[in-house]
C-alpha cells in the first residue's frame, strides 16, 4: 500500500465521518461502516490479486466509523438537557485567559459543581466587577444560552450557528452578563496563572512607555493582546491586515527565526528544542487559542520531520494537524472559521506560492519583496470564497496593504520586545519612541486602506456558492498552471 496514500485516505474518511454525522444525527448507524470495513480486510486476506484495493477500502471506512462514533461521542460530550433562558445558579472555575474590549470581559469557566459539573461556558461580564485571574472560582447567576443575542445594527449574520461554533470551541452553551462574585482564589503557584500574570505585567509595561491605540498593536503583534479599540479592528479586517494584530503563524515564524540565530551556533537538536519552547511559551501567554496551537503544532511537526531527516512533505504535515485537532473534536474542522481561514491560508501558501512567485519575475526579491506578494496573494486565493461566505465581505486592498505592512512587522516585533525586557528607562525611551513610530505608521496605513470606497466588496454567499466556488477556482488554477507549465518547457 502506497504510504503516501495512508494520510489523505484517514484524513478524508474521517472527515466524511463527521459530516455523515452532523447531517444524519444519532439516527445513521456508523456500525454499517464497520462491518463493511471488517469484510473487506477480510477479504484482502483470502485474495490476492485486489488485496491492496480492499485495504484501501477498509482503511477508508474504518475512519469515515472513526469520524462518525467521535463526533457523537463529543455532542454526548457537550449538550446537556436544556436550560436555555432559564435562569441558574452555577459554581465554576476561570480557565482561560480573561479577554477584554470595549470595557467587556469574556472568558471560559468549567462547573465544579451539581448536575452541569464539567460542562464549560463562555461568560461574558462588564467591566463593573472585581479583578478575575485563571483558576479563580466564581458564583454565576444568569441564563445559559446557546444562541447569541440578537444585534439589531449588524447587517450581516454569521451563517454558522452559534451552538455549533461553541461545539467547535468545546463549550456548552454561553452566559451573556450575569451576576458575578469571586467564591475562592485560585492558587497562586498556579501554572497557568503564573503565565498569564507574566503576560499582563508584560504588557503593562509596554503600556507604560507607549501610548494607546499603539501600545495595543505591539502587544498584539508579540503577544496576541487584544485590546485595540473595535473601530481599529474594523478597518484591519477591512484593509486585509487582520492576521497581524494576533500571534498567528507568521508571527510564530519570526520568533523562530530570532532564536535560530541566538543558537545558530549550538547542535541541531539543542537549536530546535530551544526553538520549540520559546514559541511555546508565547503561544501560553497568548492564551493558548486554536490558531496558534495550529500554527505551533505545525511548526512542531516540521522541526520534527527536518531532525529525523525524513523528507515529509509540509502538505502531508498540515494534514496530519488538521487531523489531530479533529480527533478531539471534529466539530472544528466545520465551525471554527478561524481555524478553517488558518488552514486554507496555510494550504494556499503550500500549494502555490512558489508558482505565483515565477509570474512576477520583475519584482525585486530586497526586504524578500517577492515571496510577500506571492505568499500574501496566495493565502488571499485560499481563503477567498470562504471569506464571502463567512464574513459577507472581501477586501479588495489586502494585497497592497501587505506588501507595505509586512515588511515593518519584525521590526516592530524586536523594538516591542526590547521595550519590556530592556532593564533601564533610559534605554527603553528611545526604543518606546521607535515602537510608537513604527505603529502609527501601520495604523494609519490600514485606516487608509479600509478607509477607499473600493477598499471592501460586499457578498451573500451560500453554502452552495462557496463549494461551488472552490470547484472553478480549483479549475481555473489548474488550467492556468498547466499553460504556465506548456509555455516555459523547452522546446526539444
């Protein structure tokens, strides 16, 4: 059996699973696939000739029964009898990282107690309440839902329901602003609360030399801060530059290639451990999130593959990423957009980066000018269709805003970094002033960009149009990379 076929086959088979599941419910029998798959590997035994065929066969409905007994194990898992508007009494404990935006706060907390006990929630609070940490145990009286409330002013609606991307986020339901109170403190030998109060103190000092809304770009450029005024984060989506305000792959990249350089001179294996932890760290303090731990597994899994000298390819790898957070739960694969725009982004960059970087043979390759258009416009294309079908919208100025932007990032990146861990005021001073610079500049080029009246294309695309568009964008590509491919072979 051709092991290169191993993957795709378990990966699709399982996707196939979970998808049989969500459309057909408890009411289609996974047991089918099973016996099916038994018969066939049985099959594959008696006879010779066809035994790879049967295999193949077998595989595949092992993890399509894979797929489909997981993912109703995990719904088993999440909903609870409902108790939707309903308002309860629960006892439960902080265990994430406390997010807040315009004077709001959310987080997740677990039940550590009565008939909901283990069952996770997203709570959402004003800022009117007193100081939460990781690993607090808090008293919350309020409804328990599983739709959001309704927002009257949106002119665009989310075409995922709300239920189901909580299932993507292992959540039950969400308690929209209910009464809080702090029952006990968590430990203060905490792990995780020992990284997140180094987090905050971090970025209380770089709050300390750099002013708002600046100090909350660098310290979401470096560690996933999220607490950029709302308007801000409107024109970054608007002008395509949304990615950088969040500790996604390419930042993780360039945290990498900083320590490579500082153990440039230390053995292979010491090298990438090195690299491994400091990325890991940052994806703690940041909080942890679904993207991120993408973004790092897949690094993981590339430091791993160059160590053992084995020559796997970096589509293979994402694969097996994506498979590995659906065995946890599969939902995620259908109704996390910010993982799917993270996975398309970084197949697109896989599958044609370097064949758009030979269209544009007159872009200078100085400040890597090249690879950030051919990279930037690949991970455009990826994630173009799901985009309309998700958010309603495109940008149309994404591609110019990130061949001026990303050049300025990693120096942003150092000069942020060198502001919280340089010792003495003075020194810090001067790089605060560059810091603040530098963050402006970005500022002021993704409000211009949002700001074009061509800078956003409105969509109202279906389920139907988004498949429907990755087949002709699929075709398009195809034929449009075998005529590139027809036309520079040489003639014979």
């Amino acid at each position: 059996m051709p092991s290169s076929l191993i993957g795709p086959i378990a990966f699709g088979g399982y996707v196939l699973g979970a998808v049989l599941f969500l459309f057909l419910g408890q009411g289609f029998s996974f047991l089918i696939f099973l016996i099916i798959a038994l018969g066939l590997s049985f099959l594959a035994l008696i006879f010779r000739n066809g035994a790879k065929f049967y295999l193949l066969i077998a595989l595949f409905l092992f993890f399509v029964f894979g797929g489909g007994f997981r993912s109703a194990e995990k719904s088993a898992e999440l909903v609870f009898d409902s108790v939707n508007h309903q308002k309860t009494a629960i006892e439960a404990e902080i265990v994430s990282l406390i997010v807040e935006k315009e004077k709001v706060f959310t987080f997740d907390v677990q039940v550590v107690a009565g008939q909901l006990t283990g069952k996770v929630f997203r709570v959402t609070v004003a800022k009117e309440i007193e100081k939460l940490f990781w690993g607090d145990q808090v008293l919350l009286i309020g409804q328990i839902e599983t739709s959001r409330p309704v927002n009257k002013k949106a002119d665009f609606v989310s075409p995922i329901p709300y239920e189901k991307y909580l299932w993507s986020q292992n959540l039950s339901g969400a308690i929209f602003f209910p009464k809080i109170s702090v029952v006990k403190r968590g430990t203060e030998d905490s792990f995780y609360k020992t990284i997140f109060s180094w987090r905050e103190r971090v970025l209380d000092r770089l709050k300390m030399f750099v002013a708002e809304p600046e100090a909350s770009l660098a310290g979401g450029v470096l560690l996933g801060d999220r607490g950029m005024p709302q308007k801000l984060i409107e024109d970054f989506r608007a002008s395509g530059l949304a990615h950088i305000v969040v500790l996604s792959g390419y930042n993780l990249a360039i945290i990498a290639y900083v320590v490579g350089l500082i153990f440039v001179r230390f053995p292979l294996l010491l090298k990438m451990l090195a690299i491994a932890f400091f990325t890991g760290l940052m994806v703690l303090a940041s909080g942890g999130e679904v993207p991120v731990l993408r973004a790092y597994l897949f690094s993981l899994l590339i430091l791993g593959s160059l160590f053992l000298g084995r020559p796997q390819t970096s589509l293979y790898l994402l694969l097996l990423t994506a498979f590995v957070f659906a065995i946890f739960n599969a939902f995620i694969l259908f109704f996390d957009p910010s993982f799917a725009l993270s996975f398309l982004a970084t197949l697109g960059i896989i599958l044609l980066t370097e064949r758009l970087e030979s269209f544009f043979p007159q872009v200078p390759q100085r400040l890597g000018l090249r690879k950030i258009l051919s990279t930037t416009l690949a991970a455009e294309i990826a994630v173009l269709p799901y985009l309309s079908f998700f958010a309603g919208q495109i940008s149309l100025v994404g591609l110019p805003a990130n061949l001026l932007v990303l050049p300025i990032v990693p120096t942003l990146m150092l000069f942020s970094f060198l502001v919280i861990f340089v010792p003495f005021k003075i020194l810090a001073l001067p790089l605060a002033y560059l810091t603040s610079l530098l963050s402006k500049i970005i500022i002021f080029l993704a409000s211009f960009f949002a700001g074009l009246p061509v800078a956003v294309l409105k969509t109202n695309f279906s389920l139907g149009h988004l498949f429907f568009s990755y087949f002709l964008l699929g075709l398009f590509l195809y034929f449009l990379f075998s005529f590139q491919n027809r036309k520079i072979r040489p003639n014979r």
